[in-house]
C-alpha cells in the first residue's frame, strides 16, 4: 500500500513540474500565432476580415500589434495583450484570460474613440463572458458581457456606457441593434438578462 502511495504521489509531482515547466517556457509567440490564424479562418467562414501586423512576446502572454477586425462594423487596436490564466482555465475548464487594449477605435458611419481598456475573458464553446469590461476614451463602457458564440450577438449584459454630447442622439438609433437603454437620469446601459 505504501509503494502505491508513493509512486502516485511521483506520478502527480512529475505531471505538476512538466505543467510548470510547460507553462514558464511555453512559446507564447507561438501560440499567439496559432491562435490568430485560427481565429482568421473562422471569422473568414463568416464574411469577417482579421488583420494584424506582428506579434510579439509578454511576459505570461503576448502582444497582437495593429489588430483591425473589418465586419459590418470595423474595429481596430494598436495593441491588444493576451495573458492566459492557466489555474483558472483548468479548473473553470474553460479558456480564461486577461486582455488589456490600446488605442481601441470603431468606425460605423462616425470614428469612436474606445482608448485603452482591460477586461477578463473566459471562453466556452457556447459563450464568451467578458468581466471587468472598463475602457477611458470619448465611448466608455464599464461592466460585464457575454456573447453567444453560435449568433454572435450578445447574450446577458449589464453595463454602463458613456458617450460624448454629439453622439448621444446617436445611441437612439442603435437601440435597434444593441440592448441598449436609458434611465430618467439619462444614463445609458447596455443591459440584458
């Protein structure tokens, strides 16, 4: 019995230090590259166009130079970093990661300033949860939101969005498209349950 014991507990130190070393010498310009083609493809069998200039390496994570997504409404990065939480992928059994943003624009008729942002994505065959969502620039959005993968379009969302002056009137319009609404105050949210 005790042989047993010790040869899996063996076992179990040998799985834990080649996860560990996997994990500290894991290329992950490599695996940034990996994902994107695979990321082009799909968005590709879906009339969406990715683009990108270069990746480069972070620490725990890398860094997509001079992403633009063109779909029917475009979008573009100067940077955008993805650091994998390995811990909490494993034990979520899910892709989780975090993923901070520069210079974020959106063109749909009008250029919207996004800024810089962050938020926490965990990735399911079925859904997409972005946590934390924050973001500075003239379009501000603060909160939470997941995404149906199948649809594309937004599942649940509760979060607060703040948008210049002039395009104020213009959140009227895309009522139509967004769960977007508005309280007395006249606050905007995007808001779905």
């Amino acid at each position: 019995m005790r042989k047993i014991f010790f040869n899996t507990l063996k076992v179990l130190l040998f799985i834990i230090g080649f996860c560990a070393a996997l994990w500290y010498f894991l290329p992950y310009r490599e695996v940034g590259r990996v994902l994107m083609s695979v990321a082009h493809s799909q968005l590709a069998q879906r009339g969406m166009n990715l683009a990108y200039s270069d990746i480069t390496d972070e620490p725990d994570g890398f860094t997509i130079n001079n992403l633009a997504l063109e779909v029917p409404v475009n979008v573009s990065f100067s940077s955008l970093t993805i650091r994998p939480r390995l811990l909490s992928s494993l034990l979520s059994l899910a892709g989780v990661c975090n993923i901070d943003f520069r210079s974020c624009n959106i063109t749909f008729g009008q250029r919207l300033n996004i800024g810089d942002g962050h938020f926490l994505m965990t990735a399911t065959p079925s859904e997409i949860l972005l946590e934390d969502l924050r973001t500075n620039g003239d379009f501000r959005v603060n909160g939470y939101l997941t995404i149906n993968t199948s649809t594309m379009k937004i599942g649940q969302a509760e979060a607060r969005v703040n948008v210049p002056e002039d395009f104020a009137v213009g959140l009227n319009l895309l009522k139509n498209f967004l769960p977007l609404e508005q309280d007395n105050n006249g606050q905007w949210y995007l808001r779905r349950r």
